[in-house]
C-alpha cells in the first residue's frame, strides 16, 4: 500500500523544526477506547488515526513517522491532540496560507480546551497539516496539538488553566 505524509509545524514562537508523519491509510493499529472515548492503553497508531482528547508520545527527531505512539493521559505524554478543523478541498493551499489557517485555528481552540488565552499561557502549540501526497488522498485535516515547552507531562492539559 502507498505510504501517505503529514506534516507537524510549529507555532512561531514554538520549535523550528519540520517533521514529517508517514502513515498508511490502513495500516497501525487504531488505539483502544472506552465507552468514552478515551485511550485505554499505550499503543502504536496510524496518524491517520488519532482524535482530540489523544495524548501523543514525542515524535522525536525522525523526519519520516510511520505511526505515533497513543497513550492514556494519566501517562506521560509530550502534547495532546485538542482540536481538528477540515481545510475546503480543492487545491492544496500553500505553506503560508495553510500556516495562516492553523495559527487562526489553533489560537482560537487553545483557551476552549487548556481554560487560559494562548497569549496568557505557558503551554505551547504545534498542527499537523496535509502534505501534497496525503492531500491527493483525501487529507483535509488540521489537527492542533498543545505540549508543554518544558517536556513530558502526566495528565490531560485540557482544563490546564497554565
């Protein structure tokens, strides 16, 4: 099966690196959820397969990710998946219009789920956006990720107030 690619970008105050995440469409497992919808277990996943409310492990210095590890909140965990947003299909937008489009959206989700304005916190955020491959695919997908500039955190940061 043809490998797919999203790609993690930083706020502007945030980390500079670019990562790649690879991930097949079908392939990883989807993580194991409560009747809530909560991730019950550490596991490997297809990136493709995550939602808000997932705790992710760190992505590393890895340029290509064919999975990211999904764990329980209460465990530690580099950033938490805390809002999506659909990009309008047509032409795969350019970097700075896709970059205009997670800095609005992921500024204006951030206090809805960490409960303080993203000028007034210390928590940080990053997107996952499409790449020219996943977009050919059907990727319409922005997914805000928050984290703790200062390393791994145990327990959800939605309702942080930090």
């Amino acid at each position: 099966m043809a490998s797919t690619s999203r790609a993690a970008l930083a706020a502007p105050v945030a980390i500079a690196a670019v990562l790649l995440l690879a991930g097949c469409s079908d392939d990883g497992d989807e993580p194991q959820r409560d009747a809530s919808g909560n991730v019950t277990e550490s596991a490997g996943a297809d990136v493709f397969d995550v939602q808000a409310g997932d705790c992710l492990g760190d992505f590393g210095d890895s340029e290509q990710v064919t999975d990211v590890s999904v764990v329980p909140c209460d465990q530690e965990h580099a950033q938490e998946i805390y809002a999506t947003a659909e990009i309008a299909d047509g032409e795969l937008p350019g970097d700075d219009d896709l970059r205009a489009q997670a800095e609005e959206t992921c500024t204006a989700e951030f206090e809805a789920y960490v409960g303080l304005a993203y000028a007034e916190s210390a928590l940080d955020f990053t997107w996952l956006q499409p790449t020219a491959e996943s977009w050919d695919q059907g990727d319409r997908e922005l997914v805000c990720l928050v984290y703790d500039p200062a390393g791994p955190v145990t327990g959800s940061l939605q309702g942080a107030n930090r």
